[in-house]
C-alpha cells in the first residue's frame, strides 16, 4: 500500500497541535508569578517570562502623603491611584449632582452614558428595580437565586454571598484590613470601604453635606451633630437625614 507522505506529514502535525492545546487546557494556569505580592499566573511558560518583564527591583510605593501602600506591578499601583487618591481625577461628573472623579475625560464620558441612557428593569416577578449597567443587573439578578456561591471561611460565620467582593469587604470585618487611607496632610484615618473613605474626605474638603429640611430654612452643616443641634435650637428636633448619609458611620468603617 502507497502513503502520501505530504499528506501523512499534516495529519500528524495536526494532531500534534491538538494534542498540545488540550495539553495545556487542562493545565489551566500552571505557571504562577513568585514575584511577592503578585499573584498572576499562566498557561504557558513564555506568557509567564512576558509578565515578569513589568516587575521592577522593588516592589512600587503610592508616594502619596500619608499613603504607604506598596504594590508588586507597576499597574497595580496606577489603578490604586486612580481609585484611592481624588486629586489625581480631575475630571467631574456633574449630572444629578453625581460628582463622580475620573483621571481621564474618556472615562468620564463613558460614565455619563450610565445617567443618559434608559435603565434596564429587573425581569423577575415582583421586582420593579432597574440599573443604568448590565453588570449591576447583572449582580442584582443573583439576589433572586437561592444558591450563594461565596461563603465566609471565617470560623463562626456562616455568612454567604451572590458576589465575590461582597464577600472581600465582609472578611475586612474579621481581619480589620483598611486599604483605604485619607492622603491629607495629618490625617491617618483608615476605611474598609471607598465609599466611606470618599465621604470622610468631605470634611476636609469643606462641602457641607447635611441640610436642613424645614421649608424655607437653607441652613447646611459640615458634620450632623451641627444640624441636629440647629434643629434643636428651631424648635424643629424631627429632621431628616439625607439618604446617602449613614448617620454615626461618617468616620467609622
């Protein structure tokens, strides 16, 4: 019997190829970075080679006043900036009186789509919540399910949750981690969450976030227990606080 050795010579090749992608499929990502602090990983060893080229000598420090966090990537480090330090994220939201910062103005323009665009509705029955994103929709969807994919490791905490970081600020409260550090000059207070570290940051700031509701009254505090006393003094002592202000959390985590 004749062969076509060209013929013969693709088909083995072919199956060489095969054979050495299901190889590395199953593999999954069998080459991790042994940089300290990082922990990428890959499915080849070149894609891991390619990596270890953006560690420098030394790990990568915030110099940001008061800031001290390190990183082992370089855009480890941006991203912690862009999230953590508003000075550096001069471009302002100011639709609904969102006040958003972004360091870019490309950023900021795909974030103002979220308050142009129409909502999308929740689809189950009963639920008449909608979101500017498909990820939060996304995320809200898994409220309706029953089975929670991320649990608490912690011993004596049976906590569950539908998302992955909502379980990473809920083990803050066992560790006492604060990654979120205010840079001004004096300052060291520390929070679990950004949201809390944004809204202490006001204080310094001077924008005066609590405002009296008495109609015809335009009195406005930097610090609630100034509005409660004003309301006091009125003879008004029901008041209200603004929906996006946690009361006695202002400076805790």
């Amino acid at each position: 019997m004749e062969y076509d050795l060209e013929v013969l010579s693709k088909k083995v090749k072919s199956s060489s190829i095969k054979s050495e992608t299901k190889s590395q499929k199953s593999r999954k990502n069998s080459f991790k970075c042994n940089v300290k602090g990082c922990r990428r990983d890959f499915t080849t060893l070149v894609g891991l080679h390619l990596h270890q080229r953006i560690h420098p000598g030394k790990p990568s420090t915030c110099n940001k006043p008061g800031c001290n966090m390190k990183f082992a990537c370089p855009n480890d480090l941006t991203k912690h900036k862009m999230k953590n330090h508003p000075e550096d994220k001069p471009h302002i939201c100011n639709i609904n009186e969102c006040s958003k910062r972004f360091a870019r103005f490309s950023d900021l323009r795909k974030h103002q789509n979220i308050h142009t665009r129409e909502k999308l509705k929740c689809t189950s029955r009963g639920c008449d919540k909608a979101f500017s994103r498909p990820d939060n929709l996304k995320k809200h969807l898994k409220v309706h399910s029953k089975y929670k994919r991320f649990k608490c490791q912690f011993s004596r905490c049976n906590k569950e949750f539908d998302c992955r970081s909502d379980l990473v600020r809920h083990s803050r409260s066992h560790t006492g981690i604060k990654p979120y550090c205010c840079t001004w000059e004096n300052c060291k207070v520390k929070f679990t969450r950004a949201e809390h570290l944004r809204r202490h940051q006001k204080i310094h700031t001077g924008e005066e976030q609590f405002k009296c509701t008495e109609p015809g009254c335009t009195a406005n505090y930097r610090y609630l227990y100034l509005l409660r006393t004003h309301r006091e003094e009125t003879g008004h002592r029901d008041f209200v606080i603004p929906p996006k202000i946690i009361g006695k959390k202002l400076l805790n985590c």
